[in-house]
C-alpha cells in the first residue's frame, strides 16, 4: 500500500491517478489526495475509477480541504 499527494495538481489529477494505478501490480491498494474543491472531484474521481474499472474501496474527507480516496487495483465488476 502506498500513499499519493496529488495536491498539488490542484482539479487535474485524474490522469495521474490513473497513470500510477496502471504501473501498480495487481491487487496493490493505493491511496489518493487531493483537494476538494467544490465537491465537484469528489464525484468525478470515483466516476474515473469505475470507468477505468478499478474497485474504489473507500473515499472520506481528511480535513477541511482535502479527500482521500483508497483504491484497489482489482478490475471491478462493470454495470
């Protein structure tokens, strides 16, 4: 399990996020932050995820400013 700042990527860390999923082994759980914003990357970032088909196992908010997403690299079931 590793932990990620995106924060400093401000709304524009999606891509990141998935870079670092793709390079991860199969079944490594990671964990994301990032700032919150207006909420708007809140929902967006676990769309991302189950579009990219990984399993999002937990997603709170870690202070004032901040979300941290966990993510499991294990293709989810698709809708």
């Amino acid at each position: 399990m590793q932990r990620y700042d995106l924060r400093h990527l401000h709304d524009d860390f999606y891509g990141r996020m998935l870079e670092i999923i793709d390079e991860t082994n199969e079944g490594e759980v990671s964990i994301f932050m990032f700032e919150i914003g207006d909420f708007t990357a809140v929902q967006k970032s676990a769309d991302v995820i189950r579009e990219a088909g990984y399993t999002l196992m937990n997603s709170l908010k870690f202070n004032e400013t901040d979300w941290t997403i966990v993510v499991k690299k294990v293709k989810g079931e698709r809708e």
